[in-house]
C-alpha cells in the first residue's frame, strides 16, 4: 500500500470551507475523508512545525525551533539544518522498514540527506545542489518538468505575484506528475508554498474594500489552482492509498505588531549603541549595547526571549542567581501589556521547559510569549518609536492547519478536532502497519479508524526514533550563502 502525502504551507479551513463549492476537488475529499484541524507548534511556524509533522516530537525533542537558532554565544545568526533535526523523519523510518521515498520541496531538509527514493530539498540560497541522487535535477531538465528551488519562486514584493504564483503551481504540478509517474516510491510526500506567500501578502485584498478591486481574488485562485493539482494526482491514485493533505500552520488576517524590544528598552532591560546604528544593513542585534542589557529576542519570529547569562552569553551580565527573579519579573509585566481594546495581548509568558518537553528544550528562547491571537506579531524590530506598529503583512499564521485522510481503513465524512501536528506519523505508521517509535510524542487517532481496521490491527511499538551521533555541518553555509538566505527571508518577512 502506497500513501500520498500532499503539504500546503499555510492552507486554513477558513478559507477552504468558504469557498468549498467552487473548490471541487477539495469539496469531495470533505465529504469523503478524515477532517480536521491540524493542531500547530508553538509558535505556529514553518520551521518548527514541519519536523514535528515529519518526527511525531514536539520541538523539544527535534531540535529546531526557528531558521535560526536562538542560542547562539555571540548574539548572531546560525542557521538550522537538516542535519540538526534529532529525531528520524517519515522517509527514514519508511527506509528502515524496506519501504522507498519521495520527499519534495519539505522545509528545514536542506541540505539533502541520502534517502532510498529521492529528495528535493527546500534551500534558501542559490545552489544546484538540492536534490538526491545529485542527477535527479538534470533528470527533471531534460523531460522538460525542471523543479526550481523555492528561492527562484519566492515572493519578491512584486505586484503581479498573484499571477507569477498560479504559473510556479503549475509547473509544479508537471513536476510532480513526473516523479510520482516514473519513480518508485512507497511514500510520496511533497509540500507547495505558494499559498503561504500569497496569504501572507494578498490577505488585504479579500477584506479591505478599499483596496485594488483587480487582487480581490488573488488568494482564490491560487487555491484553485492548488484545488486542480489535487484533482490530478487524485486521478493518477488506485483506491488502496492513503493520500493526505496536511498544513503546518493556518492563517488569520493580521491586526498588530508588538515590538518586544521597545518594550524591553522601556523597561530598562534593554539599551542600544547609537554609535553602531546600521539598521537595516546588519543583524538587527549588531546594535544592542550588550554591557546593558538583560533580555533580547535572539530570532526573529520567535515568539521569544534571552536572558543575556554570564558564562552562555559571550557579553552576558545576568547571572544565574538573578536568573529566575529576571525571568518573574519580565513575564509578570508582560502579562500587563494592553492593547487599544484595554484587553491584555498575552496568554501566557512561560518558560522553555514548560512549553517544549524535551532534552533540546534548553536550546529554545529562554521565555516563550504565547499572544492571545496571533493576529499579533511578536515583532523583532529596534529602534521604533511605538509599542505596537502596523504590520507591512496582511495575513499572519495561526495555530490551525489542516488535515485531509483518505484512505480504505478510515472513516468517511468525519470530523475530528483532536490532532496535532505530531499525531499525524504515529496515525499513517498504524494505517500501515508499520512499527511505530517508542519515544513519539504523538499518538495514534483511533477514533478515525474503521471497526473492522481497529479489531484487526495491533500498533507495533519498540524502538527509538532518536539519532546517533548527531552532528551539524557547520561548514556548508558560507557567508554569501548566508547573505543570500538573509535577503530572502527579508522579503518574507521574517527581517
């Protein structure tokens, strides 16, 4: 039995449910399938949430907790790897039970990992290397079906994006065609982005009367775009796979910004060194007078806070018996904050060992800020003047993703609204009978599964999913690469 797994960065049942009668082919998986809400990471970001969809841990097992990693010594920029992700993904776990996969376009796989199958990875800077086998690239060339990387088709802050992205869906959809027609595969799990840029970006235009009446529909018709690719590789599936749709995150119109670090300045836990004002040409923390300063938030998008620790912090002056009264003290005036409502904007401040479970949770923000909507973005930006700020995105993640399952041992036009990210690994491996990691923190949705399935099928548990000799290729992003993966995540948003 085969399982197809279809990944759309950032879709939402907001939108899908809205316009299901002029989504058809999404319309029948609705009435036919498994439905629910897929439960995202905290926060609900790209690069958390995919590994734990892909290892069934929460981030504090598998490491990864921004692009960037926020504990670094000297305040600047590390960035995450595949290598870095310490629990084993789907494609290996499928590869140790004799099983061959397709992994494709996956965020945080770069650089490509040897696999049994193929990989095509998610890279942020210009390079050819990005697939496994290396001729794999050259293959998609010469069929005429090549797969750009997906800084080639990232948004640019150009204005006729909307159109750009339809074209990119569908030659990726010719891609895709082509590897699931003429490679063999077990597993095919790929991801689409596209409906993630243009969220980000052309949200306004649904909501915002007042705005250009030619973009109103922008969003739309990439869904619909998205909607037909489904329909095509529905087509080329015989009834005994399982094919799935899976979001990392949903989204949600944006209202808010809140500049963690005017508040920290306001506070007196902060200071900067106007004598190295380059904002805009630097790391936004090259302007932090360290010998001042207590709490900082090490990477944008985070959701977090630093302590600046004597003995971790290369220019730390807190030291560890200060350590848990500073940590009070900001979460209890955070837990103040207002916004223009007069209603507070934080849920909960907590430490990292509290939100994320795990033996790499020390590896995380030292505070986590969990807002009450993430309609507001805790924002990294210094030197504004404001508390809070207009956003330049019109739409922001939120904690709903996604979940479609098809399959012939799952139920038919149910509605479920207890996954999380990391249940959906533990599910497929069950649906397949396949053995299932004994260190997981996801669990098996039994609910879903037919009576006949359930009585049949005993779930196979036993061994660890956790990686040996885990090491980071420390070497493979040069400063240019780094620059270039700068430049991007700039146009996205994230600098």
């Amino acid at each position: 039995m085969k399982t197809f797994v279809f990944g759309i960065d950032g879709a939402t049942f907001r939108l899908i449910e809205k316009w299901k009668e002029k989504l058809p082919n999404f319309n029948k998986l609705l009435r036919s399938s498994v439905v629910g809400d897929l439960k995202s990471t905290t926060p609900p970001h790209t690069a958390l949430a995919w590994p734990s969809l892909l290892t069934g841990v929460n981030p504090g097992k598998h490491g990864i907790f921004q692009f960037w990693k926020p504990q670094i010594a000297n305040y600047g920029q590390e960035y995450y790897q595949s290598s870095d992700i310490r629990y084993k993904t789907i494609d290996q776990l499928f590869n140790e039970q004799g099983k061959k996969a397709g992994m494709v376009n996956i965020p945080m796989t770069h650089p490509p990992e040897s696999i049994d199958g193929f990989r095509i990875t998610w890279p942020l800077f210009n390079t050819l290397n990005y697939t496994y086998p290396k001729n794999l690239g050259k293959d998609l060339l010469f069929n005429k079906v090549g797969f750009p990387n997906d800084l080639v088709t990232m948004y640019k802050g150009e204005d006729n994006y909307d159109e750009k992205a339809k074209k990119y869906l569908s030659n990726r959809s010719k891609s895709l065609e082509y590897l699931y027609k003429n490679y063999e595969w077990d597993l095919f799990f790929c991801v689409i982005t596209e409906i993630d840029r243009i969220s980000h970006n052309y949200w306004r235009y649904m909501e915002d009367k007042e705005q250009l009446e030619s973009k109103k529909n922008a969003v739309f018709d990439v869904y619909k775009e998205v909607d037909n690719i489904i329909g095509d590789i529905i087509k080329n599936l015989d009834s005994n796979t399982i094919f799935a749709i899976v979001s990392d995150h949903g989204f949600i119109a944006s209202k808010s910004n809140f500049y963690i670090h005017k508040f920290l300045i306001d506070n007196n836990y902060m200071k900067i060194d106007n004598s190295h004002d380059n904002e805009g040409n630097g790391w936004y923390l090259d302007r932090v007078d360290w010998g001042s300063t207590k709490a900082y938030m090490p990477a944008p998008g985070c959701y977090g806070l630093n302590i600046n620790l004597k003995g971790r912090q290369d220019h730390g002056i807190v030291s560890r018996n200060e350590f848990d009264q500073l940590c009070e003290e900001i979460c209890e005036l955070l837990m103040r904050v207002k916004d223009d409502n007069n209603n507070n904007i934080f849920k909960a401040v907590l430490p990292n060992e509290v939100v994320y479970l795990g033996e790499e949770s020390n590896q995380a923000p030292d505070l986590i800020l969990i807002p009450n909507s993430y309609e507001l973005m805790v924002h990294h930006s210094i030197g504004t003047n404001e508390l809070f700020g207009i956003p330049d995105q019109s739409g922001f993640h939120d904690m709903d993703g996604i979940l479609i399952l098809n399959g012939p041992m799952f139920k038919e036009g149910i509605i479920t609204d207890c996954f999380a990210v990391e249940d959906f690994l533990p599910t497929i491996l069950y649906a397949l009978n396949l053995e299932i990691p004994n260190d997981i923190d996801g669990r098996i949705i039994e609910h879903i599964f037919k009576d006949n399935f359930l009585k049949n099928s005993v779930p196979k548990y036993g061994y660890s999913s956790k990686k040996k000799n885990n090491y980071t290729l420390s070497s493979t992003y040069s400063k240019e690469d780094k620059k270039n993966i700068e430049d991007q995540l700039k146009v996205l948003g994230y600098l």
